[in-house]
C-alpha cells in the first residue's frame, strides 16, 4: 500500500471516528492530498503547556509493525529547547496523557510522539529529532517504552 494510500485511509478514519479534536476538516482536506504538515496546529495539552501539533498517523498491522494493534503518530513542535532532553521527555509523557483518550477511542494500544526541530520533519522529509514510544497500560495509563 502506497504512503499517500495509507494516509488516505488515515484521514477517512479519523473522520468517521470524529477525531476532530486533533483533525479538523483542513487537516483531512490536507492529510487527503498528501501535503504536510497535516494537521498543523496549536494543541494546550496542560493550561501552561501548548505545542504546535504538525502531523498525524494510525497504522495498523503493516509489515513495518512488529507487534499487533494499531499505533498512533504524532509529530510536534515545542518551544523547549532541543538540549533540555529532560524537559522534552516530560512533555512528551504530558502530551501522551493528553492525546491518549482519543487514542483509546480509535482503538489504538500504542503511541509513537516525535519532537520536530526543523521544517523538513515538519514536511515529512526527515525523522523527529526526539521520539518516544509510549503503550497502554492496564490501568488505562500511557506508559513510555524504554
């Protein structure tokens, strides 16, 4: 299946499932046409804790995948700076908690959040510069992969 394929589906789910909270009509016109960023927009996960969402994906059961379920992407901007790691973590741990309830109801078990520093992540032409993987735990809980 073709990338612009799989964001096709991407997109037509989101919409059918109402994901609007993260993707709204632009963002599925966008995602529909292969244009990145896909979504592009500011997301306050905390009330003193805003990144700038650029891009998201749910794949499901491709070769790439090694383990079963559907995983969630995400790819945003942060005003943190790329040598405070520590930081970065703890809002990418922020951020889950934040976009996991909607994961839960795309059916979704785990979640890869990746930090972008430069437009061509923002583009989708270069991987994130921060990536954590995070799974859902029994107690509903977004726990990191380490």
């Amino acid at each position: 299946m073709s990338m612009l394929t799989s964001i096709r589906l991407l997109a037509a789910a989101a919409f059918l499932m109402g994901t609007t909270r993260a993707l709204d009509a632009q963002a599925f016109a966008a995602s529909s046409s292969g244009t990145y960023p896909n979504v592009n927009r500011a997301i306050a996960i905390t009330p003193a804790d805003t990144v700038q969402l650029l891009n998201q994906f749910i794949f499901d059961r491709g070769p790439a995948l090694r383990e079963r379920g559907k995983r969630l992407d995400l790819l945003y901007s942060t005003r943190i700076p790329a040598g405070n790691g520590s930081a970065r973590e703890e809002q990418a741990d922020r951020a889950a908690e934040f976009f996991g309830s909607q994961a839960m109801n795309m059916g979704v078990r785990r979640m890869g959040i990746g930090i972008c520093d430069s437009r061509e992540c923002a583009e989708n032409r270069k991987p994130p510069s921060s990536w954590y993987q995070y799974e859902r735990a029994f107690d509903g809980k977004w726990r990191r992969v380490r």
